[in-house]
C-alpha cells in the first residue's frame, strides 16, 4: 500500500494509491496563512499522520509515500515553488525523520501527473507526448521516445515559466511575460475576480459557473477568448520544438472541457501558430483528472 500527496498551489489531496488507483482520499484547499516552508512540513506530517490514523494502517505495512510538489525538485529538496511561498524545504529528509523505514519520494508534480497519465491514462501508448497540468500555475512534462525527459540537475522542463511576451505580465517568479502568467486557471481567475470587482475569493465551482453563463458579459467573453489563445500560443511553442503525437492537459482545468477545448483545437488548427500543419497533435484532457498528482507521486 502507498500513499501519495498532491500538494497545489491552492489544495492539498492524499491518497491511498493502490495499483494505479485512488481507494481513499481527502482534500481541503490551501490557505495562505498555511503556506511557507514551516507551515508546508507541518500540514504535509499532519495529513500523513491523520490518514494512518483513521485507516488503522501499521507503518510497517507502508510500502511508500510520494508526494507531487509544484518548484524545482533536487535530491527531494523543493526550490522555488512560489505558489507555496517556499524557496527552500529539504521535505525528503525531514519526512524520513518522522516516518522512519519507509520510502519517501519527492517529485515535480507534473512529472507525477504525467507519469501516472503515461502509465495508466491518456498518454499510454504513445512514444512523443507532452503533459500540461494548469491550475494554480503551469507545470510541464515531456516524453520523447518513450522516455521522460529531465535535466541534469534537476527535473527542469519549466514549460510554465517559457516566456511569450517579454514586456507582459509579472508571474509569480519575479520574470515577465511567462506562459503561467496568461495561461493559468489561477490567472484567468484573478482576471475574471478584478472585471467583475470581487472582493472574496471564487472558487473553481464559482468561475466555471461565470464562463458557462451564457448571458455572460462581452468583457468576460473577451477574457476568455483571449485566455484559450494565449494558452493555443503556449501550446503551438511546444509543438514546434517538440512535436508530440498529443498534449493531455491535466490540473484543474479538466473542469473546464466544455469551455475550452473545442475553442483550443479550433484555435490550433486555423491560426498560423503551429509551424508544421501536419504534426498538429491530438489534445485531450488528463484521465486521471485532479488524482494524477497524487498516483504518479507513487511511481
């Protein structure tokens, strides 16, 4: 038996993983008052602890606990995950401490979401894919020949933080004009909340209830027409370097299928953002849904 933890820029979800599937899990969104390095260990020993608890497991029978992080992952240490406020968490070695004799493994959350997609979902089958989880931020992972691409020092493969517009928007990471900045739920959230002048916060199942109104304002419309072509932009940049037999796009924005995939592939096929019109890829939305985190972090 394995456990694995989704850990967002908004949420965090931990799950018993068993064969490739979720059998149990809870998940409560992010406060920011529970965000930073201190704040992030706590909450993740906390949930680890609490899920032991209330299934009556014996540690000895924990075969592993992964945990999906957004940031650069090295040697388990989370660099720069600026949704989480975290600029350095060693959480392998401080998970090691507390739940002695068990494996801990920490990993880019896309690389989770993609490799549980290659396993068992979407992208099996396929030699060259790209996986794209887009919530709170942008994450990326690519495969080509089959194997998951990564850098020497770290995972890397920031497709979130590529740049299409130099003079745009600041993101998270200090950089202007980064894809995450455009073409993120979290970003075209902050920009539905400021045209409507929202002071709270909406939920995910309050702004898919805004764009799906169809007497929705032209305001709004243009927001999210011009969301679904910045994030065609983000799109076509990667299939001209990489050109993939398809794109699955996971993270929160499986949610919003009926909003913006047909719009996306329209966008895709007519524009002329794809170089090679005859390596346009087949883009589909993540199988696994919101749980690919959280199983690929058991892999």
């Amino acid at each position: 038996m394995k456990i694995g933890i989704d850990l967002g820029g908004s949420h965090i979800g931990v799950g018993i993983i068993e064969s490739g599937k979720v059998v149990y899990k809870v998940e409560k969104d992010l406060k920011e008052t529970e965000k930073g390095e201190e704040n992030i260990l706590n909450l993740v020993i906390s949930e680890i602890k609490s899920i032991i608890t209330e299934n009556n497991f014996e540690k000895e029978n924990i075969e592993k606990i992964g945990i999906a992080c957004p940031g650069i992952i090295e040697n388990g240490t989370i660099r720069k995950a600026k949704n989480l406020k975290i600029e350095k968490l060693d959480l392998k070695s401080n998970l090691e401490k507390k739940f002695r004799n068990i494996k801990i493994q920490v990993r880019n959350d896309a690389k989770c979401a993609a490799l549980a997609e290659k396993e068992y979902g979407t992208l099996k089958g396929y030699d060259n894919s790209i996986m794209l989880t887009i919530g709170t931020g942008i994450g990326g992972a690519v495969f080509y020949n089959g194997q998951l691409l990564e850098g020497k020092k770290s995972e890397a493969f920031e497709i979130g933080h590529m740049i299409i517009n130099k003079n745009g928007e600041k993101c998270s990471c200090k950089s202007k004009g980064c894809f995450e900045a455009y073409a993120s739920i979290g970003n075209l959230r902050k920009r539905v909340k400021k045209e409507l002048k929202i002071n709270n916060e909406i939920t995910g199942v309050e702004l898919v209830k805004i764009l799906r109104n169809p007497e929705k304002d032209e305001k709004i419309n243009k927001i999210l027409e011009n969301y679904i072509n910045d994030l065609a932009i983000g799109i076509a940049n990667l299939n001209n370097i990489f050109e993939p037999e398809i794109i699955s796009l996971g993270g929160s924005i499986v949610y919003y299928k009926d909003i913006i995939l047909e719009k996306l592939e329209d966008i895709l096929k007519k524009e002329e953002y794809i170089f090679n019109k005859n390596a346009i890829p087949i883009i589909v939305m993540a199988k696994l849904n919101n749980d690919a985190g959280m199983i690929g972090a058991t892999i």
